[in-house]
C-alpha cells in the first residue's frame, strides 16, 4: 500500500509539473509582448519629449501662415505647406484629394450697438458675425430687441412677439458640469439654428450669447445652419460679459434697440483638398489606421488649438513612428482634413472616397479638442471593443492616460463609421478650451510645447496597439 501511495504521489507531482511547464509556455509569449508594450511606448515618449516636432510645426502653421478659413488664400497655403511637411519627412505617399469648399468671407468690422439705453448708453458690444451668416449691408438693421433662453420661449412669443425684432438668445454654459464639452453640446443649438427658427416668425437678425465656458469680453464665432424653409437673416455674437450687460440692461428698462451692421456674404464653393501622408504596412498594406485633424480654421487669432495641434501632432504621430524604426502591419495615414469648421466636406469626401476605392478603414483617430494635457481616449465601437481599450490601460496609465471608454470620436472621421470604422477621439483637459475656441485668443502663445507633444506621444502609442493588436 505505501508502494502504491509513493507511486500516486510520484504521479501527481509530474503531473503538476506538466501543468507549470503548460503555464510557462502560455505566459511567457504574453509576458514577452508585454514587455515589447512597454519598450516600444516608452521610446514613443522619449522621441516626442525629447526631439519631438509638433511645436515647431506648430509655430510656422501659426505664425506663417496664420488662420485659414476654408477657400481663402491661407487654406491654400496651409495645403501646400502640409503637403511639403509630410514629404520632407519621407512618408511613403503623400498626396492631394480635391474637395469643393465653401467660401464665406466676413468683410468689415461688425457693427453691434445698443442705441436707446439708459443705463449703458449708446453702448458697443464687442461681436463677431456667426460664420455663413448673411450680411446686413452697409444700410445694417435696426430694431427692438426681445431675449429667449430657448426654442420653446421663443416659439412660446409667436409672430406677435417676435415679428421684425431682433431676438437675442442668451443661454450660456451650465457650469456645474465638468465636462465643458457637455456644456457647449447644451448651449450650441443656439448659435447652429437659431437664426432660422428666429426667421420663421418674422424676426429680422439675431444675436447670440458666445459659447464660452468663461466671462470675458472676446465674442466668439462659429458656424450656423439656415434651413431651407426659412429666410436668411444676418446672426452675430456677442461676448458674454456683453450679453450679461445687455440682459441686465433689458430686465431694468424694458425695452432696448440695438443697430447691427455686417458685410459678410458667401461666394461660389472653391476647389481645396484634404492632405494625406501615409506609411505602407507591411502585412496587411491594404488595411488602413488613420489619424487626422482638420486643417482649416476661423478666420480670427491662428486656429492654434482648432484645430493646428491636432495636425500636427497626427504628422508627428507618423514621423515619430518612422523614427524610432516601427514597421507597421497596417498602412497608417495621417490626413489633414479640409472644412470642418464650416461645412465637413472634407470629412465626408474622405469616407466617400474610401468607399469608391473599396478601402478598409480599421480603426480612425482624431485631435479635435485642444493642444492641453491629454487624458485619455473616448471611442465609438462595440461593448467588445471598449473593454479592449481599456485593457490597454496597463500601458497607457503611467504616462497619464486614464480617461478610456464612450463614447467619442471626431467630426471629420465620423462619416467612416458607416463602414464599420471604430472611431477613437483623443480627450485633452476641456477647462481652458471654451476660453479660446472659434476666438482671436486662439493663437500659438496658447499652447504649451510639453503638452502638445504628450499628445502626440498619446497618439501614436494608441496608433501602435491599433496596428499590433487590433481592435
């Protein structure tokens, strides 16, 4: 029996080495890969913080070229600038995709100026036509103002109410929340419709509260929608320390008007392009990762943070790739989209062309939110997927990287998620982005360099675990 119990217990024992010998061999390829994660992330991160390029592409975007509204002459010189950049840097293609833009030009100086006011006098508010606006002319218009917070006041006052004054929307940013990207997303609909919802009962201009998460005295532009069955009538923006004044100024008199006069006018559309650079990959070439910005601007301050950090920090995501010798499975463009500010054509173009050219689009990531210090990626895909971001945690938490979930994405690359794109936003810090968006504020001086370039790094680490894992 002892005999029988030594040779059970013998019996065992190889049989749990058999099992550790099992588990080695399973564990050490994950431990391996692991640490290439690791060792490759890392080399990320010291190649952008150390010899890193954005900012001083960022500063010649900036401060040569300046804004560069879509169809202006700086757009153009943006593209071509672009196109040299990415060349110079060896990217195996770099190359043109032709896009019709938009072409609205502002004109002289706006004009916003209360004329009856008691309390703040013949007072001129610091604005800034909405961009597509129509112009008053140089005759301008003049009339009664009447404030609303929404779309259900406004329609609550019917033609009677509203009917050949100028209404004046004031619903500013909720500032208990955080994230100030909710705020904008509550308060935007404004500045995006509200000019023809004004229309339709009759109302001759509109004024708009800035969407801005501050009080200050710098209005700020952006884009409107006017709907097909309404006129068009001129839209300006106010600052919000100017649209505090005037509220308060129309709750201690009752009645006020205001003159404003505008000379911006929409021209024929344009021919422009997206600029895409690109490295071939080496196993699945015809399988693509893309990682882009977009390359027009307002036509006011330099578009530094909207959105040249987002450029160049996806050139860089590129050049730091190349640099540090990673040969990618998959090919990974960079593209500067064209248009986003005032029309996503080149968004759209792009997944248009994808289409046509029967192009697989994996995984696409956009730098739309600021040059400030990155917190992590939000994204678009499957339960599935998002639990495979967030595993990467492992290797993206020590450089600060811990916001990972949904949703997100970006503008320019949200029309590639009909085929089947997982889409990837990078999340910098929100609560100075609202003090400068669509703003002269928005130039170089802006951004901090460590910033930008922590971007970048982010970026290209989550382009390197797209292309070695998938997603």
């Amino acid at each position: 029996r002892n005999g029988l119990n030594q040779k059970k217990a013998a019996k065992n024992e190889e049989d749990d080495m058999k099992k550790l010998l099992i588990c080695i061999i399973l564990v050490l390829p994950v431990l391996a890969k692991a640490q290439d994660h690791e060792k490759v992330i890392r080399s990320i991160y010291d190649e952008a913080l150390v010899n890193g390029h954005s900012y001083s592409m960022l500063e010649y975007l900036c401060l040569n070229i300046g804004h560069r509204l879509s169809g202006s002459p700086a757009a153009a010189a943006a593209v071509e600038w672009t196109r040299q950049t990415m060349e110079a840097y060896g990217f195996d293609t770099v190359f043109l995709q032709p896009v019709m833009v938009p072409h609205w030009v502002r004109g002289k100086k706006e004009i916003v100026r209360v004329t009856n006011s008691a309390s703040i006098g013949n007072a001129e508010l610091h604005s800034i036509a909405i961009g597509n606006s129509v112009g008053t002319g140089p005759e301008g218009v003049h009339a009664e103002i009447v404030e609303v917070q929404d779309f259900d006041e406004l329609i609550s006052l019917g033609e009677e109410g509203v009917r050949d004054k100028i209404v004046f929307f004031n619903r500013g940013f909720d500032q208990r929340l955080i994230k100030t990207f909710r705020a904008y997303g509550g308060a935007v609909n404004q500045r995006g419709a509200g000019a023809s919802n004004a229309a339709r009962l009759g109302a001759k201009a509109v004024i708009v509260r800035s969407m801005a998460s501050n009080n200050d005295h710098v209005p700020h532009t952006g884009a409107l929608r006017y709907a097909d069955d309404a006129p068009k009538i001129p839209a300006v923006a106010i600052s919000t320390a100017d649209a505090d004044a005037l509220s308060a100024a129309l709750k201690k008199e009752g009645a006020l008007s205001v003159y404003i006069e505008t000379h911006c006018e929409m021209l024929p559309d344009v021919l422009s392009y997206n600029v895409i650079g690109e490295i071939r990959g080496m196993d699945n070439p015809d399988e693509y990762l893309v990682v882009g910005g977009h390359l027009d601007s307002w036509d006011v301050g330099h578009g530094a943070h909207d959105d040249g950090a987002g450029c160049v920090q996806s050139i860089e995501a590129l050049r730091i790739l190349k640099e540090i010798g990673y040969k990618p499975r998959h090919s990974i463009r960079a593209v500067m989209f064209m248009n986003e500010e005032n029309g996503l054509r080149g968004g759209r173009k792009y997944a248009e062309m994808a289409g046509t050219n029967n192009e697989t689009h994996i995984a696409a990531i956009e730098s739309d939110a600021g040059g400030f210090s990155p917190r992590g990626f939000r994204m678009s895909g499957s339960d599935k997927q998002v639990k495979k971001l967030q595993s990467w945690g492992v290797y993206l938490n020590p450089f600060g990287l811990y916001e990972l979930g949904a949703p997100g994405g970006g503008a320019d690359i949200g029309p590639l998620r009909e085929m089947g794109t997982v889409l990837f936003g990078l999340s910098p810090d929100s609560q100075r982005y609202f003090d400068y968006h669509h703003t002269a504020e928005d130039t170089f001086d802006k951004v901090n360099r460590r910033e930008l370039e922590l971007g970048a790094a982010a970026m290209t680490s989550l382009l390197y675990l797209l292309d070695s894992e998938g997603i």
